[in-house]
C-alpha cells in the first residue's frame, strides 16, 4: 500500500512542484493551501508524512507542530532558513527542516529519512512493549489458590521442555497468559512469542498467514511474505481456539509438527521450522475426532502435555486479589484509591462467572465508573451479564471411593462457604437451614470460619 503525504503550501506552483516530486517517490499525495484545510482532513485521515511551509495564510505553523508530529512526521519548509529557526521548529516536534528553493534529491533524502526515523520509532515502541509483557507476564498470574497454583506448577514443569502443550480452557479463563508463561519460563524467551487467532482468518487467508506465500501465488500477491512460523523462528507459536481450523491446515501443521517442514503457499522450497508451538481450545477436540471434524493423528500430537485453565468459579479465593489488581492497573482513571465493601465482594465471589476472569475485570471497570468519585465500589454499582449462573457451572463433587454422608455434606458445605465468602447467614438461607446449624457444622467438620 502506497504511502500518503499531506502537502500543506499556499503557493500553488511549489505546490504542484512538490506534489510531482513525491508522487515519483510512489506515494498518493493530498494537497491543501491553509492550515484549515490541514486540520479538516486530518480530522478523518492519518497521513504516513506531513509536508509544511511554515508561513500559511492563516497562520504560522509553528504552533501546530505539537498536533501535526504526534501521528506523523512533519517536514517543513521555509524561505527564511537559519540555525534558529531550525532548532525552533525542531523543537517544536519536527523531523525535517528544508529551505527554499527546493532542490529534489533534497526533498527525496528528507523525506526518506524522515519516514524510516518514525519507522524506527514505532519498531523501539513495539519492543518496550513486548519487554514490558514480558517482564509482566508471570505477575499477571494473579491468585493463590489451589487450581491457579496446579497450573503454575504444570507450567514449571513443561516450560524448560519443548514439548507441544494442548491448553484446556473455557473462554475468558487466560489460555493466552498461560501460553505467554511457558514461553516466559522456556529457553525461548528472549525470542518471539507469536499468538495467532484461528477463529477470525478465513481458511485460504490463514494458509497464507501461518505460512507465508511467494510472489505470485495469487492474485494480489505481489511480493514474498513470510508467515507467522517463520516470524516465530526460534520462539513460541500459540495458535488460540485450535479447533476452528478447517482440515487443509490441519494436515499442513500436522506436517510441521511431525517433520518440521513447510512450504509457503505457492513455493516449491521446503523450509525448516524451529519453534514451539502452544495451543489452546475451549473445544472437546476428542468429541471432534469422533465426529470426524478434527485429526485424530493431529489431537494426538498437540496433546503431548496437557494444561487445563480452571473456570473462575473453581478458584473463587482469587477473585479478591483479582478485583484487587483489577482496580490498582485499570488505565482511564486513577485520580481516587477506590476499595471495594464486604458486600460487594460477597456478591463478585457468589457469582459464577461465566465469562471468566474477562468478564470480571469488565464488571471491576465498569464498576469503577459507575462509582464516580466515591472511594468505595458497592454492590449497587457491580453490573452482570447474566443474573444467571452459568449452564456450565452445575455443582460436582467428586472422590476417588464411594464417600460417606459425613464426607458429602463436608464438601458441601465447604463448597458453600467458598461460594459465599464465608458468609453464614447466606449459606444457611441457600441450605434451607438456621444460621446456628451452619455454625454448629464448621465447628463439627473443623472448617476455621
């Protein structure tokens, strides 16, 4: 896609003069004669280079240089050249100063290094934001509770290995953050961690995706691309909702998993991948092998090592410290310390999440919202999807003998007690028992509340 140049002079024969020159350059070129002109159409457009007299009918633009710079880099342009004025207009946020008359191997060399510095720019601010994912991705693995610490473990354990790992999950449930961890925790990590959506590329585009394609291979291909394998060489793939693919990639990556050797599309070269691929999937891929919409040989290979993601709703001691995190990172306001009441805590921990810990961190947001200026977030404030619990979160209790009433009604109420943040006058309504009778049953199965 050609790049786009605003050019912003009133004088109408320069104005064609530049135009000319960049268009040689293969850029589409917008031109305008005022700096109102300027700002109307960059109301609705953002050019990849600005190009400025700095005297304009209506203004010097000097004093837009701080709006112009922050999407794009501004060259400018003057009749009356001088160090001051250049450091003047540097200051001001430009990346080019050009005096008049204009010589075109000039303008060319300016503008070129003007487009690769902000080139340059936006690659150093991609990589701080990778370090800073990176140095962030074990600390938001927020929690400590019994399921959240199994996964860790599970992830200690696989992580240093470069064994495919399946992970298991409902939506919403951090699939993703557990991938980003193995590869945080594995000999790739100062490599690329490269996540790839399998439910939004359609099934020809997501073959040219993941594998790259040569020129030609199809209409529109006029170049060689290289695919997200090959963008993940010596890193980590994480391919999310794995069950989505349709069965012309499954036997492609079946073939890279197995050999690790790929083409790209429309290439006759066998290329060598080196990269660990994670997936994940809120599917039964074995229920999909059985109906003949998955790959058994492919299910068996993803599944050397096996991570389950646990619901929110089994790991509701987290949900505090979570609403918590939630609350100290959110991003659009941080002018008052807000803090959550018991109640409506008690109300976030008996709810059965069925978006998971995405779901919560929307309710938290839009919580802090509701709340305004106040320091403290109330249950009047916590807004659900559902009122509903979750189809999926029917309750299970399960041991590994034939248990007895004692260890059942236990469970129960241990289960009950977690649900309801140890509030005993709700688990005894939800019982259909006295308050009395529930404290009489912690003191009995010793449960410290």
């Amino acid at each position: 896609m050609k790049p786009t140049t605003l050019i912003v002079e009133d004088d109408e024969v320069i104005n064609l003069m530049i135009s000319r020159y960049i268009r040689a350059l293969g850029h589409a070129v917008v031109s305008v004669h005022s700096l109102a002109e300027a700002d109307k159409y960059l109301k609705d457009h953002e050019p990849d280079l600005i190009i400025s007299d700095m005297r304009l009918p209506d203004g010097d633009c000097l004093a837009r240089l701080p709006d112009f710079s922050e999407n794009q880099p501004v060259v400018v342009l003057t009749a009356y050249g001088s160090v001051r004025n250049a450091v003047e207009v540097i200051k001001a946020g430009a990346s080019e100063y050009l005096t008049k008359p204009i010589n075109p191997d000039e303008l060319t060399l300016i503008v070129q290094r003007a487009l690769d510095n902000a080139a340059l720019r936006s690659d150093h601010q991609f990589c701080k934001r990778r370090l800073q994912v990176k140095e962030n991705s074990t600390s938001l693995m927020v929690g400590q509770s019994q399921a959240l610490n199994i996964v860790k473990q599970h992830i200690s354990d696989v992580a240093a290995s470069d064994l495919t790992v399946m992970i298991l999950g409902e939506s919403g449930s951090g699939k993703e953050l557990v991938a980003r961890s193995i590869h945080q925790h594995s000999d790739r990590k100062d490599r690329n961690f490269v996540a790839v959506d399998c439910c939004t590329l359609q099934e020809n585009l997501f073959e040219s995706e993941l594998f790259g394609h040569e020129r030609g291979a199809f209409t529109g291909a006029e170049k060689q691309k290289k695919g997200l394998i090959e963008g993940a060489q010596s890193g980590t793939l994480f391919l999310d909702e794995i069950g989505e693919i349709g069965p012309t990639i499954q036997a492609k990556l079946l073939r890279v998993l197995e050999t690790g050797i790929f083409r790209r599309v429309g290439g006759t070269k066998d290329l060598t991948s080196n990269v660990r691929i994670v997936a994940a999937t809120n599917r039964n891929l074995n229920d999909m092998c059985e109906e003949g919409k998955f790959r058994q040989d492919l299910y068996y290979r993803l599944e050397a090592f096996t991570i389950s993601s646990p619901p929110l709703r089994e790991r509701r001691d987290d949900i505090p410290l979570l609403v918590d995190h939630f609350i100290r990172n959110h991003s659009f306001s941080c002018r008052i310390n807000k803090s959550v009441t018991k109640g409506a805590m008690r109300k976030l921990v008996a709810y059965d999440w069925p978006g998971n810990v995405r779901e919560l961190k929307n309710v938290v947001e839009r919580a802090i919202i509701l709340s305004r200026n106040k320091k403290t977030i109330s249950a009047e404030h916590l807004t659900f999807a559902s009122s509903k619990s979750s189809p999926e979160a029917s309750f299970k209790v399960s041991f590994n003998h034939d248990p007895t009433l004692n260890e059942l009604e236990q469970e129960y109420l241990k289960r009950m007690l977690e649900k309801h943040a140890g509030h005993r006058a709700t688990v005894a309504q939800t019982l259909g028992i006295s308050e009395r009778h529930v404290y009489r049953l912690i003191q009995k199965y010793e449960l410290g509340q």
